[in-house]
C-alpha cells in the first residue's frame, strides 16, 4: 500500500518515509526540493514537482492508484523568514494546499494526515496544552497552519474531507538508521545551537533565565523524530476507524512526547553525553520569545494506540551521531 508524502525529501517528511517503508508501506514522495535534500530521495518513488502543480498531482495519482491516503509536509517552516517574506508562506502553505486539496479531492483521494505545528497555541497557566487550549498564532507562519486547519475544516463539512491534523510540538534527532536527519546549515533551534556550540568551542546563550518555570528559563516539548514519524504510521492505520462516521471528518491530535524539558534541562541531558561540557553564558530573552508549552499526550494514546518510546537523551546523541555523519557526506 502506498502514501504520498509531500515535502518527503524534508527533514520529518523523509524521517516519515522511512518509517513508512519498515512498516510495510511503500512512501511515494513530491517535493519541489526548495528545502529538502534529494539524497533523502534515492531509492523511494519520487517526484520532483510543486504541490500547487494540479498536472503533476493527477500523473502521480493516474500511476499510483493503489495510494491509500496522503501525508501532507510540504510547507515553508522558518518563523523570522516568515515575518520577512509573508507573501511566499502564504503562497506556498495556504494558496498552493488549496489547489492540492481541491485536486485530490477530485481525484477521488480525500484522505489526509496534517502536518500543524503546536506554535499555534496560546499561552498556558501551567504550560500544559490540550488540543482545544486557546490558540493565538504568533507569526505568519504559524498562522499558515491555523489558517489550514480551519479550511480543512471546511473542506471536511462541504467536500467530506477526511482529515487527521497532527499538531507536532518540537521534534529533534535523527533517524535511529541514519538514512536521513536535520541538514540545516545554521540551526536556529536549541538542540542544534547547542551541536554548533560543541563542535566549535564556543559559548553557548541561554537566552532568558527569568521565566516562571520550574528553573527560570523557558520549557519546551522535546520529541524524538523517529517517534513523531511513528505517530504517522498509527495515524494511517487507524484514520479510518477515528473518522469512522459522515459526521467526523476531522480529528486534531497532539504530537509530543508530554513532558516539558526546560533549557537547562536540555544543557544536563546534553552534557550528559558529550565529552566536555558547554561553556555557557546567561542572557536576556529575545523579542518575541515566550516561555512555552507541552502537550497533554493522553489523546494520541488513545486515538493511535501510540506513546513516545525514546528518551531526551537518545534523541541528543542521535542528533549529535547524524551532524557527524551528515558533515562527512557533504564532504564527499
Ligand atoms: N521542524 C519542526 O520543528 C516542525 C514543528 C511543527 C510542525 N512542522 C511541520 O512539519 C512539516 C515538515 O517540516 P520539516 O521540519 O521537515 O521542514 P523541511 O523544510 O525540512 O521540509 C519541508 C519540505 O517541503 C518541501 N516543500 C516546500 N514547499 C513545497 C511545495 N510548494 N511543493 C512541494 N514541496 C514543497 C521542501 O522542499 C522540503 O523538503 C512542515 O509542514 C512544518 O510546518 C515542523
């Protein structure tokens, strides 16, 4: 059985793919490889094309009839880029996904797995979020993916759109194999800053110590990408029981592993499996950040009969072992 993964050649799209592939389904991916590494690409069915090109989407149906449902990656994903160029995310995340939801719904192909992103969510008392927790997407981007769940929504009511929306709190690692992990140059994310400030000696920032967390500084819902990429195997499995009437079209579930890990939480597990410890120096938060959030997990037990198997400390050294060999084939 077949799934297409738009944005496969991504850094969660791929992790999917394989995941797809140990678990008995063939992956067949479209990526127009603005960001993603066609390395991710050998050896699975891939197109190289745009979501927004309709043409392209009915060949690739017309030659995989047997696809079974549709895992939709593809997006534009930088927060700051999305402040800077507003126009291209909502051009490539919402104008571009119209196109390709209105065409896969004509093709008779109205099964879909979201990737959201928990950025949408407001900010909690506890930290704690739920999936109806209040929403207040902050950035172009984030507001991208609210944007797309409210016309899956309506496209669920008008179109029997049938849709599992995986709202991902902050994925990291690598695949357990290696066949693909991050492969941005300058990661701007916690686990990468600290990778970068291992590998080059320098002075690692915590940025903002005073939040009103359990140490001060901010908290975050840290889930290995392998069990992310797992989460949507379970989600194929069982779209079609959790969507089982005319009535229920939609499901939104969290994806994270349902713990927070503050950033100095993070440092520990991060020294913990290193050789030398970061150097670190403490500053200011920067503009616009916030303190953060974990997800209450208990829905996606339920719903996918799946629960996060990974440690922190797995997701660090996989992180770390992946950057090591990710460098040594740049190089080749
Ligand atoms: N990485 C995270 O921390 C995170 C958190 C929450 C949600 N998400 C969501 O997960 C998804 C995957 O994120 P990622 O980290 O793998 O990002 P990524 O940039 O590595 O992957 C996105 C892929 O989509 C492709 N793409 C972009 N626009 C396209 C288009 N118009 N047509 C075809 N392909 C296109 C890119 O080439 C890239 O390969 C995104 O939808 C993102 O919003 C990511």
């Amino acid at each position: 059985m077949k799934v297409l993964v738009t944005g496969g050649a991504g850094y969660i799209g791929s992790t999917i793919c394989s995941a797809l592939e140990d678990n008995g389904y063939t992956p067949v991916i479209l990526d127009n490889l603005s960001c993603g590494r066609r390395e991710f690409t050998i050896g699975k069915i891939f197109y190289e094309g745009d979501i927004g090109d309709v043409d392209l989407v009915e060949r690739i149906f017309f030659e995989n009839p047997d696809i079974i449902c549709t895992i939709h990656c593809a997006a534009l994903i930088v927060v700051p880029d999305s402040v800077a160029r507003p126009f291209e995310y909502y051009q490539e995340n919402i104008s571009k996904s119209l196109l390709f939801f209105k065409k896969i719904i004509n093709l008779g192909y109205p099964k879909l797995i979201f990737s959201s992103s928990a950025s949408i969510y407001d900010d909690s008392e506890n930290y704690m979020v739920y999936e109806d927790s209040p929403l207040n997407p902050r950035s172009p981007y984030a507001r991208t993916k609210y944007m797309l769940e409210l016309i899956i929504k309506d496209f669920a009511v008008a179109y029997n759109f049938k849709s599992l929306i995986l709202r991902y709190f902050n994925p990291i690692g690598a695949d357990p194999n290696y066949r693909s992990g991050p492969y941005i140059e300058s990661p701007s994310h916690l686990l990468g800053k600290m990778i970068t400030a291992y590998k080059n000696n320098e002075i690692f920032k915590i940025t903002g110590v005073n939040w009103d967390t359990r140490d001060g500084t901010g908290i975050r819902d840290y889930i290995h990408v392998w069990d992310l990429a797992l989460a949507h195997v379970q989600a194929v499995k069982h779209i079609d029981d959790i969507l089982n009437s005319p009535d229920k079209n939609y499901e939104i579930i969290n994806i994270g592993n349902g713990q927070g890990s503050t950033v100095r939480e993070m440092l520990n597990a991060f020294n913990s499996v290193v050789d030398k410890p970061l150097v670190v120096e403490e500053t200011e938060s920067r503009p616009g950040d916030v303190a953060g959030a974990f997800t209450n997990s208990k829905k996606a037990k339920r719903l996918l009969s799946w629960e996060t198997k990974y440690s922190i400390g797995e997701a660090i050294s996989s992180a770390i072992k992946w950057d090591e060999i990710w460098k040594a084939k740049i190089r080749r």
